[in-house]
C-alpha cells in the first residue's frame, strides 16, 4: 500500500483521496478494512463505498484479483445494507463494467461470492450456437428487498449481457427460469421484471416491458423476455395471507354452505313444480331460473375436486366453463330480479298512502323486505369485494356464512307463504296487478283501506 493510504482511518478520509489508475488497488484495499469493522453502513458511507469503485471500474486495469475484491465489496454491501434504493443503479453499473473491463486469461472466468457471482465467457464465435447458465446460492436468511409498491422481489437477480452491444427486440425471446425465494401460494400474483435504468426519474425501478410469464407454480416461474438486461420475478404482498386453520375452516364452512344451499334451491324448485299457480307470473319464472343457475354453480363447486383427481386439462377446462356459465347466469338473473322488484315495488310504493309510515309494525316490515332483497339479489357476496387488508379473514366469514343462508332464506320465504295459503310467488306481484289493487281499495271506505294496504304489504315482501 503507498504511503499516501496509510492516513486512512474512516470513511471521511476516503471521501477526500482522487482515484487514480495506480492507486485503485489501495483504495479497494482500504474499503475492505473498513469494512471488516462495520457491521452497517449508514446512507453518506454507502455512497462514498459507491462513488469510489466507480470510479475504480472506470479508470483502473480490472486484473481478476481486483475484481473479485469489488465483488466481495458488494456482496457485503448487499448484506448491510437494508435500503439499496438509491445505489441500486451504480452498483448494476459497476457489475456490467466489470464484466466487460476485466482482463482474464481462458474462455470464461467466475467470480463468487454469498450475495453476488460473475461469469465471464468469451466464446467461440464460429461455433456458438447459444448460451445456458445457472445460478444458485448455499446461503440462507437472506431478506428479499421491497423495490416496488406491494411488490416483493423474490428471486436472484439474474442478468445477461454482451459486450459493447445492446440487445432488444429479439424475435426469439431469452428464457429465464427463476427459482423463488420465498414459495408463491395458489392465488399469489407474480411479475417477469427487469431493471429499467430510467424509472423513478434516474432512480431506476422494476419494469415488465418486454418480459411475459410462461409458466409458473410455487416454486419456480419461467420467463421470456425479448432483450437482455438484470432480470428477476416480483411476488405481490399486497394481498393478507390466510393462516391454514382460518383457510382449512372457510373451506369447511364453503362445502357445508353450498351443500345446505343445494338442499334448499332442490326444495324451491320442487315446489315451484308442484303448486303450478305459483310459476303462473314473471317473477316467479326469474326466480326458477335464478334457483337452477344457483343450485348448477353450487353442485359442479362440490364436484370440482372430484374432477380434478382425474389430471384431465381438457376436462378441467370443461367445468371451469359450466362454473363460469352458472355464475354469470346467475348473476344475469338477480339484476332481472332487481329491475323487477324496482318496477313492482319502488313505483308503487310512491304510488301509495302508507299509513303504517313511522311506526314499530311498519319499521319492522320494512326491515323484513330489506332483509329478504339483500339475499335474494345476492347482495351477500358484497363482503367478497371488500375482503382485503387487516379484515379480509372477518369478512371470508361473513362471506360464507351469509350465502350458505341465501337459498335457505328464499326457501322459508316460500315455504311460509305456501303453508299459509298464500297463491303468490315469494317474488314481488307484476306492476300490473298491483295498480289494479290499488285501484280498488281507492273506493272502498277507511276501515276496508286498511285491511287493502295490509295485504298489498303481504304482496310486496319477498
């Protein structure tokens, strides 16, 4: 070491010393033993360690041995420091200069070390026909960094590049396969990325311009990508976790639901079936097929293990079909149900004089209707939408505990009006039917008007 590093003692004194061609090597000697003495670096002396190699890397012969010290360098300076945000850019800079500056003797050269490794291959160019290689590390507890927005990185950063040259738009993609760090759950949402240099006005960031998932499972995803660049795979942590027994309990709580259900919905239509004046009206046929849509989505959910245990894609593709054709069936028939019940009910309730207004008997009615539409218009699945962040485990409860009582509320609805020999559908009566009822309670005394509105109300609930 010259005699003019031997005045060295801290990071302050290295800010001060000019890199220079002959004493590059001192100067990474001396980041090594300062760094020997720390066990974190705070932001100012992570960019002094930053700026100096550098300007190592640009100005200095980059022998192996110089090299596999910055190497080492870096390797630590991933392991100290928490928050690489504002440096990560220098430090892939300093990565691909040493890759295309460092003189080697051979075909290929490998540098290592815990949080970093560099492979540099000459090839031969008149036999070449492509290029395979891996990446993998001994090393355990290293903490993926949180480089975007609800987004985690988890993987190694792999990167691939060719000297002097830029490599983009190719028409054959570059396939990476990426091995996850932390392992992804079913429903989990992952990103082929690769460092885009600009983002973050110069700050640089994750971009997945040009790069597409191929395949991915819990352990690995593969990817393509049409350039060549620092790549890597972001696993989305936006999302609460469900811990396995709350997880093994919804799943309980969803078959025994949709079971109950289907019990229920085979009852409604059973009875739809055997008193026919209850399906002579609108209402009642929205409502039939609202229950065979229901009670199609809930029996091919029950079986869809027992089709998956045959490992048929084109099955699987079956009945994940059906499934979807059920659902926005059903949903198709609650919005006829919904622009039914406006018409029967909300324009003839203007039309009106209710003079049960204000009291306990009319609260408690119109608490009744209120609570048979939110089941039957599937106003349940409402807490699904919501079911994210701190109360997404509350409202997976709610969830499925209030549709396991939606087919069972619309069949006691029913069954209470049949018991009670009521000839109407558990839907509202059309528009029709009820303006001629108000018609003529409109001539009739005050006594015989009240007993006209109790049942038109009989007629509204659902």
């Amino acid at each position: 070491m010259s005699m003019c590093m031997t005045t060295v003692s801290d990071f302050e004194d290295l800010e001060n010393i000019q890199v220079t061609a002959n004493n590059s090597a001192d100067i990474v000697n001396v980041i090594e033993d300062l760094l020997k003495d720390e066990n974190s670096l705070t932001d100012p002396q992570l960019e002094i360690i930053i700026d100096k190699l550098s300007a190592v890397t640009k100005i200095a012969t980059l022998t192996t041995v110089l090299a596999g010290s910055i190497t080492n360098i870096l390797s630590n300076i991933c392991e100290y420091t928490t928050n690489l945000s504002q440096v990560t850019n220098e430090i892939l800079y300093i990565t691909d200069l040493m890759g295309d500056r460092t003189v080697f003797t051979g075909s290929y050269h490998n540098m290592t070390a815990p949080s970093l490794a560099l492979q540099l291959i000459i090839p031969d160019t008149s036999q070449f026909q492509g290029l395979t290689f891996g990446v993998s590390s001994f090393q355990t507890g290293l903490t993926p960094e949180c480089t975007q927005s609800n987004m985690m990185l988890n993987s190694y950063v792999v990167s691939a590049s060719i000297t002097n040259a830029t490599v983009s738009d190719l028409k054959i993609p570059v396939v990476v396969t990426f091995q996850h760090l932390q392992q992804k759950e079913d429903q989990a949402i992952v990103k082929c990325v690769y460092w885009d240099f600009n983002k973050n006005n110069g700050i640089g960031g994750w971009n997945d311009e040009g790069c597409e998932i191929k395949r991915s499972n819990a352990t690995y995803t593969l990817c393509y990508c049409d350039h060549l660049t620092h790549f890597g795979v972001l696993l989305d942590i936006s999302k609460t976790p469900i811990n396995p027994e709350d997880e093994e309990m919804l799943t309980i709580i969803s078959y025994l639901g949709c079971g109950v259900s289907s019990i229920f919905l085979g009852v409604t239509l059973l009875t739809y079936v055997g008193f026919e004046k209850l399906r002579r009206d609108n209402p009642s046929k929205i409502l039939i097929n609202l229950s065979v849509a229901l009670l199609g989505l809930n029996i091919f959910f029950l079986v869809n293990s027992w089709f998956a245990s045959f490992d048929s894609d084109e099955l699987c593709i079956a009945v994940a079909a059906i499934q979807h054709y059920f659902l926005l069936a059903a949903f198709t028939w609650m919005g006829l149900e919904a622009i039914n019940m406006y018409l029967a009910l909300v324009k003839i309730r203007k039309m009106r004089v209710n003079k049960t207004t204000g009291s306990r008997k009319g609260l408690l009615h119109d608490l009744r209707v209120v609570t048979s539409l939110t089941f039957l218009l599937g106003l349940t699945w409402l807490p699904a939408f919501f079911a994210w962040g701190q109360v997404k485990t509350p409202l997976l409860y709610l969830f499925s505990t209030l549709n396991s009582l939606q087919d069972w509320s619309r069949s006691v609805t029913l069954g209470a009006k049949v018991k009670g020999g009521l000839q109407v559908s558990p839907s509202l009566q059309s528009e029709t039917t009820s303006d001629r009822k108000i018609s003529d309670c409109s001539h009739s005394g005050s006594s015989h008007d009240q007993v006209c509105l109790k049942q038109d109300r009989v007629k509204s609930s659902v």
